[in-house]
C-alpha cells in the first residue's frame, strides 16, 4: 500500500579547523599563563606556619594545602628541577625547550594539530614528546641531577603542606563549588 521509496541516510560532515602555528602557539601560551595565573599570593604562600596537633590533622593539611597551593607547587618544583640544571646552562636551555614544547604542544593546546596539511593525533604528539624527552634526557646525562631537583621540590611541598595551617585559608567561587561546599543558585521569585 506505501509506496516503496529509498530514505537516504543524513550525512555528517566535520567543519574543517584551520588555525596558523602561530596562531595554536599564541593561544597556547595564552592559556599557560591563565594556568599560572591561578596561584595563590606567595605572601600568603608562605604565612600561618606551625605543627600540627596530630597525625590525622597532619593528613588533612596535606590534602587541603595541596588542593589550595596546587599551582605554587608545581611552580616550586619546576623550578627546584631547573635550579639542579644550573651547573650546566646548556642544557638547562634544551630541557626547558622540551618542557616548552609538552607545554605548548599538549597541555595547552585547544585545536588538533596539523603538520603540512595532516592531522597528528593526541597518540603520536605523545609518543613523539616523550620520545624527544627521553633523547634529552639520555644525550644530556642529566638524569639524577634533575630527580634529585624534582625531589627536593616534592619534599619542600610536602613539608610546606605538612606546616602550614589551613585555617585561614579562602575560597573563590569556582573552588568552593568544585568542592561541593556551595551549590548552583537559584533566582528567587
């Protein structure tokens, strides 16, 4: 009784993304120092610092000052790993190139990245950094000058988070409702 007729499926296609390197490098460096950006004051950094009164409280303080200091730590240990590269400029240079570059080129990135006209998938941008970072690592014999930089930036975290008191410490907006201390508000009516 229907006549008989062929449905034609729909079909997607995707709109092609065309950014300039220079543009993806622009943007990235943008939003590495909008990452930065959301340190904590380092006076703040450094105030309000005594023993806890206990084991758990000390767990707790740790948890708390790592969420809260977050970015002033990662700061601090970069730059206790670059401090442990100053006996040797040279490379201190090439790692922070390569450090540039997994900043840039992965971390920071918004838009899929083509080279001569051909998409590289997240896959090989990490295989291939971690690649030339291994390269580096290996040409510069580095390696235990930069773990022990790195663990010495870990343990002054640690102790840092261990001494100073959360107490004071306060919340934006955006903090307190990833944390689930406030909800979304509602327009009264």
């Amino acid at each position: 009784m229907s006549p008989s007729h062929s449905v034609t499926p729909p079909t997607y296609t995707s709109i092609p993304i065309s950014v300039s390197g220079s543009d993806a490098i622009t943007r990235s460096i943008k939003n590495l120092n909008d990452a930065v950006s959301r340190r904590r004051q380092w006076p703040e950094f450094a105030s309000s610092l005594d023993r806890p009164n206990s084991f758990s409280a000390s767990l707790t303080r740790i948890r708390t000052n790592a969420n809260h200091f977050r970015v002033n730590y990662l700061l601090l240990i970069g730059a206790c790993g670059a401090l442990s590269l100053i006996g040797s400029p040279g490379w201190l240079v090439v790692t922070a190139a390569v450090v540039g570059l997994w900043l840039v080129i992965y971390f920071f990135r918004e838009d899929p990245l083509e080279v001569w006209g051909h998409h590289v998938s997240d896959w090989a941008v990490l295989v291939g950094l971690g690649l030339v970072s291994v390269l580096v690592v290996w040409a510069s014999g580095g390696l235990g000058s930069v773990l022990l930089g790195l663990v010495v930036g870990l343990v002054l975290c640690g102790v840092h988070g261990l001494l100073r008191n959360p107490e004071g410490l306060f919340l934006n907006e955006n903090d307190a409702a990833s944390q689930g201390l406030i909800g979304p508000t509602s327009p009264s009516g």
